[in-house]
C-alpha cells in the first residue's frame, strides 16, 4: 500500500516543474506528472503533492507518518 507511494517536486529557481507521482495498491498502480509554475499547479493536488511542493520551495511541513 503507502509504502510504495511516492512524490517527488522538480522546480527551477523559479518555481517553476513538475511534480511526479505514483500510487501503488494490491490491485493497480497510477502515475502521475503534473505541472507547476511559479509554486501553483492547475490541477488539483493531494496532501503529499503539496507537502513536496512546499518541500522543494523552502517550506517544510512536518511530516506525519
């Protein structure tokens, strides 16, 4: 399940990226690109999405586990 889900934030000094994600089930997998610019994405974002974006921008959430 969770375990194997990831997301990962690519962004230039402009904020500007991609945020790569994949989600992994018994039955499935999805993954997903999605582009970012100036820190914003027009697609919808899931919490671990926007927890990288804030990553890469320099600003940490704390991470629950």
């Amino acid at each position: 399940g969770g375990d194997l889900s990831y997301a990962v934030a690519l962004l230039d000094a402009n904020n500007d990226g991609i945020i790569f994600s994949s989600i992994f089930a018994r039955e499935d997998s999805r993954s997903y690109v999605k582009p970012v610019k100036g820190g914003t994405s027009e697609y919808a974002l899931s919490d671990e999405e926007k927890s990288v974006l804030k990553e890469a921008m320099g600003q940490s959430l704390p991470i629950q586990w």
